[in-house]
C-alpha cells in the first residue's frame, strides 16, 4: 500500500519538451495524483503519442478556474509570457506553483523588467527554486521561480567558491546546450539542418541567464552560450583565477560542505564529467583541475537540461516545498 496521502497536481504545457518530462516522472511519483494536463486551445483533446499509458486522458485548454478548483499544485512549464501572468493568479487563490520558465527568477526589477518585459512590476513574493541552496525557504513557498537550466550548472558550480572567497574577479563561463533547450518549435537558428554538423555561439552580452547567474553567484560573470548539434544536455566549461594559495584541496572542501546532503550533486574532481553521464537523469556532476596554487581554475559542469535543468528540478523543489523526501520521482 502506498503510504503518502497524494497531491493532486495539473501540469501547463504538458505538450511541450519539459511538459512531457514532467509528465512521465510525476507518473510514477508515488505521493502525486495528476489530475490536469493542459495546454493551448490548438491541443486541445489531441492524443500526445508519447505519453500513451501514462497519460491518456485529454488534454485540456489552459484554465486557472480548474486548476484552482481541481488541485493543490501546480508545474507551469509554459513560455515565460503566459507564466507571467498564470503565475500569480493561482498562487493568489491558495494553489502552489512550481514555475519552470524565467518569469519568476530575477529580484532586481530593472534586469526584470529588461529580461522578463511580461512579467508584473512588484515583488512577486516568488522564491527561487535551485534546492541545494533553497531548502528553507522552499518549505513555505508558494510560487517558486525554478532556477534555469544554464544557470543551474553555473550556480552550482561556483556559488560555494565565491561564498568561501577562493576565487579572483573575471569569472568565465563557456556553456554550450542541446537543442531541446529552445523548445519544440524550430526557428532558423535551431531548425535540424542549420544546427546539424555545426556549432554556434549567440547571446553574447545579451542573454537573461548572465542576470541570473550573477544574482545568484554575487559576482560579475562572463557568460558565452553555445548550441550543439545534439537533442539534450547542457556542458559548461568554467575558468576562475585563484587567491593566492588557493589549491585543489580548498576547492573540493568548499564543494563537499556544500553538497554534502545533496543526492543530486555529483562531485568528481580531476576526473572531469561528460553530457553522457547525466542525460534522462537529475544529477548535476561537477569536475575541476588546478594549475597550481594560485593558479587557474577549470571547472566542467554538465546536467540534462530537461530534467536538472527543468522538469526535475521543479519536482526537486516541489518535494522539498510538500515536505517529502527529496528523490522521490526522480531516481
Ligand atoms: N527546454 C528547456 O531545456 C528548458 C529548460 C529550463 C526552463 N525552460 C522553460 O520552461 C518553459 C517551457 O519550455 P519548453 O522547452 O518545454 O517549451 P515548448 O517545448 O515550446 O512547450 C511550450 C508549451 O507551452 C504551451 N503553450 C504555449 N503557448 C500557450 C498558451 N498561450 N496557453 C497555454 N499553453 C501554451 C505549448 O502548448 P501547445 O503545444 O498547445 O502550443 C507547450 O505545451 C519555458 O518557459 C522555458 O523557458 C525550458
């Protein structure tokens, strides 16, 4: 016999990439019953191949009423527009919502205000959900802003190095994503034969995550994203200049306290990780190398961007908000 009570939950976007992730872990999420699975209007009751046996009933316009009237949470893996405005509105009338676009995330209102235009001026209230560094505030949230997938590496990665003061200014994050990472509809930058067989960088000095990244780090950060001709997986290659004396040994003390009550943080030293040893998976695995003391810094982080970097994440964040064990649904 199952011995959680179960909470009843609605997905919004359940047609899109992390939509559908989310639909086949919360499936097997012994304390959740999925009770609403919607999208727009253009889905309506259209059957989602790859969800047969685990989600067969229809799929539903988006309608807040229902999901106020029908469940205690909700997962919002919307554009960030629509979640701007959903947001709010269900967690105003007592439904919790764990939302996966960037509405949320930033606390400076002018970078949100340049980054996030749809997003309502004012303090959202929201608590921004990367678990590893927001497990209090996460129990009593009731709109969680989950963290994004670029940044999700990067923070991880860095923010308990600049917490412990080992690290120099000029932080630089060379990131580099699967296509999956731009959603489902295909743009010309991400259309299969302008990707395929090529690599680019876009976004230099113009992308939302740097905001994030900052916020969260509480340093200046250098960030260059990068698409590669692959469907999932996000590979970020860091340099950092040391402090004097600062050795390998400091670098894996300030990674160990950190994560030490993290089961989704892989520590891997000088053995450096790859997109293979993380994808359909909710691990973040983090790697480093040191010149010599003092010296440089290269660090390698690597998640999937569907599930660490999205989906799993916001069920991550949503045991931790509901109280249960952290893993649940997600190993
Ligand atoms: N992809 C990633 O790796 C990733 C990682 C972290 C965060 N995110 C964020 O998560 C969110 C979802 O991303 P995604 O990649 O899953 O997007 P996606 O594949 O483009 O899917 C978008 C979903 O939103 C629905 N939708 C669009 N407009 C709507 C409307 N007006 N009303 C109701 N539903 C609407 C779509 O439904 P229809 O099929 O009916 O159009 C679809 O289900 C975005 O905010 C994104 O920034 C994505």
């Amino acid at each position: 016999m199952n011995k959680y009570s179960a909470i009843r939950v609605g997905v919004g976007g359940v047609t899109g990439y992390t939509g559908m992730e989310l639909m086949r872990r919360l499936a097997r999420h012994p304390a959740v019953d999925i009770r609403l699975a919607m999208a727009s209007s253009s889905s309506e009751s259209k059957p989602i191949p790859a969800l047969a046996k685990i989600w067969d009933a229809p799929v539903e316009p988006l309608d807040v009423d229902k999901l106020v009237a029908e469940t205690d949470a909700v997962f919002l893996a919307l554009p960030d527009s629509i979640a701007a405005e959903v947001g709010p509105a269900l967690a105003a009338r007592g439904t919790r919502v764990f939302d996966l676009s960037g509405a949320f995330r930033l606390r400076d209102a002018d970078l949100q205000r340049k980054w996030y235009p749809h997003t309502p001026a004012g303090d959202s209230g929201a608590t921004y959900g990367l678990t590893e560094h927001y497990r209090t505030e996460l129990k009593n949230a009731t709109l969680v802003a989950c963290a994004g997938c670029y940044p999700t590496a990067a923070i991880l990665s860095l923010r308990p190095l600049v917490a412990a003061g080992l690290l120099e200014p000029g932080v630089i994050i060379d990131a580099k994503s699967g296509i999956s990472g731009a959603g489902k509809t295909p743009s010309e930058r991400t259309h299969f034969s302008e990707c395929h067989g090529s690599l680019s960088a876009y976004g230099v000095f113009a992308h939302r995550h740097a905001a994030e990244i900052e916020q969260e780090v509480g340093v200046p950060v250098t960030f260059v994203p990068h698409l590669i001709p692959i469907d999932r997986g996000i590979f970020e290659t860091i340099y950092a200049r040391l402090c004097a004396g600062v050795g390998p040994d400091q670098i894996e003390a300030a990674l160990s306290a950190a994560y030490a009550g993290s089961p989704f943080v892989r520590l891997t030293g000088a053995d450096l990780p790859e997109i293979k040893h993380v994808a359909h998976t909710n691990f973040c695995d983090i790697g480093w190398r040191v010149d010599r003391p003092g010296g440089q810094l290269v660090m390698v982080a690597v998640i999937d961007n569907l599930v660490k970097g999205a989906s799993g994440q916001a069920i991550q964040n949503f045991n931790v908000a509901f109280g249960l064990d952290e893993t649940l649904g997600l190993n």
